[in-house]
C-alpha cells in the first residue's frame, strides 16, 4: 500500500501515512493538536488499520462490516485518548451515508422570548419577567426581522423560547399564520418538546397530539430537537429540576414523527455527566429511530459554563479534543441516524470545519442571530455568510451543498411546498 512522508513543520516529527487519509485532520502528538494538510491524491474511502490500535479494531471491523457497535463499545471509545482512529472510523459511516457532501442550511434564528416559569441551573438564557435580562419581542417585531432576511435568500426560519406564563394561544398562532403568509415556501420551525408540552398543558389546554397538529394546520413546519439535555433522572435533577423527564421528550418526539412528522435530536454535554451517561442518552435515541425512523439529523453541543453556578460552577469548558471525540463517537454509535450536525456556535467555526473530518457532514446555517450560547457567554460570531460557510466546506476537503430543512440538497432540488409537509417534516 503506498505511503507519503511529511515533516510537520510544527512538531518536527516524520509522518508516515498511508494513502487513506483525509485531506485535512487533527494530529495527535503527545500532547499536542495539529492541523495536518494532505494533498487530495492521499484520500480514500477505506479504513486505514494501520492507524487503528489493537484494542479499536474489533469496534472498527464492526463498523466497516456495517454490523450495530455496543454500549460497551461507545463507552470504549469516550474512554479512548487518541482522535485520529475515532476520526478514521466515524469517517466511514459519514462517507458511506453522505459521500463527500457537506451541507448547511440559510436560515433565520428568532429566540421571542426568554421569560420562563422554569429555573435550570444550567441556564443563563432563561429570566423572569422582572430581570434585567428579561426580553419579549412583539409578533410585528418578528415578523419584520424575518420580512427583512427573505431577501437574503433564507429557506427556514428557526423559532424557540422560554415557557412563556401569559401569552395566550391567539399569540401563538396568530404568529405562525403571519410567517408564513410572508413567504408560503418559508419553512417554519419553532418550538422544543418542552415547549410543546408546556403549550399542551398550560396554554391551548389539548392533548398534545391535537396541540400539535394545531400549530401544523397554523404553519408549523417542524418542531426542534432542544431541551433534551442529557437523559439519566440524576443528572437532570442537578442541572435542570422541574423540566420534563426524558421519557416525556422522547414521547413528543414519538407522536410527532407518528404524525408524518420528523425532526433533529440533540444532547447537552460536559458538565457532570460521565461517558456511560452520555451513552445511555445516545441509546434511548437509537431506540427511538428504530421505532419511528423520524430523527433527520443529531446536533449536540458542549455546555458553556461562564455564567454558571451552584453544582456547575466550577465546571471546566469542554476541550477541542473532548467535542471532537463526541462527535466522532455519536457518529459511530448512532448508525440509524443520517445525519452529523457540528454546531457553530458552540464549537466556533475552525473546530466546526475540522469536524467534517470526525465523522461531521453538516455545518448548521447561517443563522443571522443566536441567543441563548451567547447569553451564556459564548464568544463564537452571532452570524455566517454563506461563503463563510462555503470556504470552511472546501478548506476541509468537502464539496458544500446547500440543504433545506429536510437536509435534501438545496442544488438544482426543487423546493418542497407545504402540500408536503405532512409526509416530510422535520425540526
């Protein structure tokens, strides 16, 4: 098998590399990250085993055989200390679902309001009415900001909350009515599966399937994958107590993609959960896909302690190494979800681009304005141009393609009208 040899003028050190390799991956070197560049005959769509250590080639035969990794096996691999075999594994579930496609999506971020009758201690986005921080944007305020970004060229607006204690269900339905009379083709996509319950219980007083399909008959393109967190009862209890179990996530997630529904999932990590923690989350969604066949897409993202207290306060922010090894390892483990996003906001657009080789093969969107990262402190820029995004795709050695909501490509794709939307919907 040809090799290459490089000196990395970093490290000083002789590389030799086998012609598997990605045009663009991070090297470890004791304890050292390097970006490494490789010219584009150097790629290859077979695993390497000489870059995988003994103790990851069962794992890694299983993934290359298409055969369905372990708890164990995930668990394994959170606990493993090298990036470049989790990268070289991940990459062949990614290439085999995607090809060398990366995708993002133009999108229009709207968080109304984050006036919230819950207090998670992992928060720093939630207020009550009489905080200085409190903010709620009038339905004409709304409407404007995204009657404003039409004519960049958006396909989706993206729409969450605080569970609001006084707007009445007219305020809700009134809104999605008036966004999607601005642009029929806009896909709207608004509200977590907490949201859903706390309007369910609290505001339009209907089960939830007929709450949900309510807002659909309103506009709603989709709901959103947000407020999972991480799943085990303890850890719920210590960083968000009173919010919904994880069971009652899953359930609207469940109903929703029994309605011909289908949305993103998400989990919320490095803060005090472990890695079985983290597996048994990734589990109960596994199991959930199996069911419905509903998820289009897993995002997870790193906690941003900054303005964090109580039992996280002392909580470190997760390292580069640490959401590149997650990333990889959700790849591997969620084999019945098409579909990586490395979320930008919290990862920062550099590490998002060097995710496309862990397993990654969605950048999110441009979002235009975000919230509730940046309330908790997060540095990372509150917008994207395309061409940003673009770059970033191509630097990595990808070819970029913009998606809709359904992460069909965009590219000579028709459009999917509303007249679809009870056959395809997705968060």
């Amino acid at each position: 098998m040809p090799a290459s040899h490089f000196i990395h003028p970093t490290i000083g050190i002789r590389i030799t590399l086998p012609s598997e390799m990605p045009p663009r991956f991070l090297l470890q070197a004791g304890s050292a990250l390097c970006i490494l560049e490789l010219p584009t005959c150097c790629c290859s769509r077979l695993m390497n085993y000489l870059l995988i250590p003994k103790e990851l080639r069962p794992i890694a035969e299983k993934v290359e055989a298409g055969q369905r990794i372990l708890e164990a096996d995930a668990v394994a691999l959170y606990r493993w200390d090298g990036l470049n075999a989790l990268g070289m594994i991940a990459n062949v579930l990614r290439e085999r679902k995607n090809g060398n496609y990366a995708t993002y999506i133009h999108n229009r971020y709207i968080n109304y309001s984050n006036i919230c009758i819950l207090s998670c201690q992992f928060c720093a986005f939630a207020a009550k009415k009489r905080d200085a921080h409190a903010f709620e944007y009038a339905i004409d305020e709304i409407i404007n900001a995204v009657r404003e970004a039409l004519p960049l060229g958006i396909t989706e607006v993206h729409m969450v909350g605080g569970l609001h204690p006084t707007l009445k269900k007219e305020w809700y339905l009134d809104l999605l009515r008036r966004l999607r009379a601005l642009d029929p083709q806009l896909h709207i996509k608004a509200f977590t599966a907490i949201e859903v319950r706390h309007l369910s219980q609290r505001v339009f007083r209907m089960p939830i399937r007929d709450t949900l399909e309510t807002l659909r008959e309103a506009g709603l393109g989709s709901i959103t994958g947000g407020g999972a967190e991480i799943f085990d009862p303890i850890v719920r209890d210590q960083i968000c107590r009173g919010k919904e179990t994880a069971a009652e996530w899953l359930d609207v997630h469940r109903m929703w993609h029994q309605m011909g529904g289908r949305s993103t999932c998400t989990m919320l990590y490095g803060h005090i959960e472990t890695p079985a923690h983290r597996v048994d989350h990734l589990r109960q969604l596994r199991e959930l896909q199996d069911e419905t066949r509903g998820f289009t897409g897993f995002v997870p993202f790193a906690f941003e302690p900054s303005q964090s207290h109580g039992v996280l306060a002392n909580i470190k922010r997760a390292s580069a190494f640490e959401q590149l090894r997650n990333l990889a390892v959700s790849r591997i483990y969620l084999d019945n979800i098409d579909h990586l996003t490395a979320y930008w906001v919290s990862l920062g657009l550099p590490l998002a681009q060097v995710s496309l080789s862990y397993g990654v093969d969605d950048l999110h969107g441009t979002i235009l304005e975000e919230k509730i990262f940046h309330m908790a402190g997060a540095t990372t820029p509150q917008q994207q141009t395309v061409a940003a995004l673009e770059h970033a795709i191509r630097e990595a050695g990808r070819v970029p393609v913009q998606r809709d909501s359904y992460y069909q490509h965009l590219n000579g794709a028709r459009r999917i009208d509303q007249s679809d939307e009870h056959e395809l919907v997705c968060a």
